[in-house]
C-alpha cells in the first residue's frame, strides 16, 4: 500500500474547523487499481476537511478529463469528468464502509486513506455511453464511422416511400386513421 501512502489524511494533530487537500491524478494511479480502460487521465481532486469534535466531513470536489476510446469508432478523446462527493467519518468499535456517504473507523485511528473514495468518484462521473464529440457536431472524419454510415439500414426516406410497402400494410394504416376520427 505505500503507492497510495500519499492519499493518507491524518486528522490527529489537526485543529478544529476546515482543511484543505489538494491532489493531482495522473494514469499511475490507475494502474495500482488495475484498472485500464482510459488512455489518459488529468484531474484535480479538492478535498475540504472538516474536523469537528465528534467526527470527520470530507468535501471532495473532482475536475478534470479522462482519455477514453469512442463506443462506436473506437477514436480516443477527451471526457470532461467533473463530480462532488460528502464523506462523514464517525468513531466506532470497528471499521464499517458499508454506508457510501458514511465511514466508520475505530476508536484510535489517526489516519483514513482517500484514494478509494478518489478512485470511485473518477470512474463512476465518466459515463458509460461514450461516444466522440466530433460524431455529435459531424465534425469527425473516420473510416469505421464511414463504414457504420454504409452498412445502416435504409434511411426513413426510403421506408416510408409507398413502392416499397406492402398494400396490405396502407389498408391498416386506413384503420387507424379512421379509428382517429
């Protein structure tokens, strides 16, 4: 675990009333979770300690982009990721994370380790349907998009065209029609 020893907060010798941690993420971190899905990643994580008399809040903020390969032309490209997570940390007789928005540690700890919470905060704000901007504005010029465009079915225009449908099919469309009436 001495990876992600830099993700470690200790809370002990802190006063009473707001921190601030501030870390950058890079692809290395990934790598520890083996986890390779993004070609890239640059966020920033922002996480505001507040240590109150009883227990621990932690406001984390992420914002960044991660590289990822398009869903349907396999291009790379740059997902915004942007997301906010509240953490309350109480004092138990045992570790429980069961809860996702609470965490209980023992009695006597002085340390609690982000980079799990940091993990599923990045992976969970990028979407799962992830398809290039460039294929939204037109923009993107690709083989397999291409490729895509001409083993689609007939346009609307085609099917909707009356040569190509059967007539039996126009004489239940009358019966709608007319139910309408």
């Amino acid at each position: 675990m001495k990876p992600l020893k830099t993700y470690d907060i200790q809370f002990v010798g802190l006063k009473l009333g707001s921190h601030i941690y501030n870390y950058n993420i890079k692809q290395a971190f990934f790598e520890y979770f083996e986890f390779d899905e993004y070609n890239d990643v640059d966020v920033n994580i922002t996480i505001r300690l507040e240590k109150k008399t009883t227990l621990l809040e932690l406001y984390f903020q992420i914002e960044g982009f991660v590289n990822v390969n398009c869903d349907l032309t396999n291009e790379p490209y740059n997902q915004s990721v942007k997301s906010d997570l509240n953490l309350v940390v109480k004092f138990g007789s045992e570790y429980n994370d069961n809860d996702e928005t609470i965490l209980i540690i023992p009695h006597g700890a002085y340390e609690i380790n982000v980079a799990q919470y940091i993990y599923e905060l990045i992976v969970l704000s990028v979407p799962l349907k992830r398809i290039h901007p460039g294929i939204e504005d037109g923009s993107l010029e690709s083989d397999i998009l291409k490729s895509l465009e001409n083993l689609s079915p007939n346009s609307l225009k085609n099917i909707n065209s009356n040569k190509d449908i059967d007539p039996r099919w126009n004489t239940l469309k009358k019966l709608l029609t007319d139910k309408e009436l």
